[in-house]
C-alpha cells in the first residue's frame, strides 16, 4: 500500500467521523418540522381533551416533551397558562418578559398570534433546558381562541 492511499483513507474516515459526531449532535436538538408538529399535536390535544387537561399534560406529562422541544400556552394578555420546561412560570403574567438583548418576548409572540393566527416568531436568545446556556430561539405557535400554543427550537 503506497503512503498517499493510507493518508487518503485516514482523511476519509476522519471526516466520516466529523460527520457522524455533527449529525449526533445535531439529533440532539429539535427541528422546524418537529417544532410545528408538535404544535400541531398540542391544538389537536386541545380540541379532543380540553384545555385544563391538556395544559396539565404540556407542563407535567411527557408525552409533549422531545429534547429541547416542548410545548408552551399563553393567553392573548401575556399569561402563561402551560410550560413544558418551568412549571414555575404557569400563572404568571410574563407580557413584560424580555431576552437578554432586551427583546420583549412575549408581546411578540402575542402580536404575532392576534395579527397572523399563525407563524415563526425568531431572533431572540432564551435558556435552553438541555444544554442549560442562553441560546438563539425560534419559536412557532398557534393561535387557538384566546390563546397561543408554542414550541421553539434551538440554535445554538
């Protein structure tokens, strides 16, 4: 075997394994897709469930929890009324709820709902409850009646 087959091979599998290692990571996280079916999955739990049960499961159950994905649900005043990552917050008033940049999160997300009905609301940096770092977020949601259902994703 000449020298130039060896090291070409070990540069191929080298950057095989670069590839493996980024896609590992990478299935770490949630993607747009996964974010907007979840949503989905949550209005429709919603509709078939109705609203006390299905915000007890978004905030405490599992079945609406995937990595870094999980279901949130505001009303249109800014009040959380479920959170899949910090049960903490449900029952708060958060429309004054800035990110670090001084980005007014939930007023965004509000306008985005009564004006749109539907859609991504990004550019903003929230604490991502896997890696437990401030992150880049985006953040799909729905509006159902008076509220809002979410689910963001990561960007490290």
């Amino acid at each position: 075997m000449s020298f130039h087959f060896i090291s070409r091979r070990l540069l191929c599998l080298g950057a095989m394994g670069l590839l493996l290692a980024s896609g590992v990571q990478a299935a770490d996280q949630g993607t747009a897709a996964e974010a907007e079916a979840m949503v989905k999955k949550a209005v429709a739990y919603i509709k078939a469930h109705g609203p006390e049960k299905a915000y007890e499961e978004f905030t405490n159950g599992k079945s609406f929890k995937d990595r870094d994905l999980y279901i949130i649900v505001y009303d249109l005043n800014g009040k959380n009324l479920a959170q899949g990552a910090n049960p903490k917050l449900v029952g708060k008033d958060l429309i004054g709820l800035k990110d670090p940049d001084g980005k007014p999160l939930i007023q965004m997300f509000v306008d985005l709902a009564k004006n749109k009905g539907k859609g991504w609301v990004e550019g903003y940096k929230f604490l991502n409850p896997v890696s437990q770092k401030i992150e880049g977020k985006a953040m799909y949601l729905e509006r159902v009646g008076e509220t809002l259902v979410g689910c963001g994703i990561y960007k490290g």
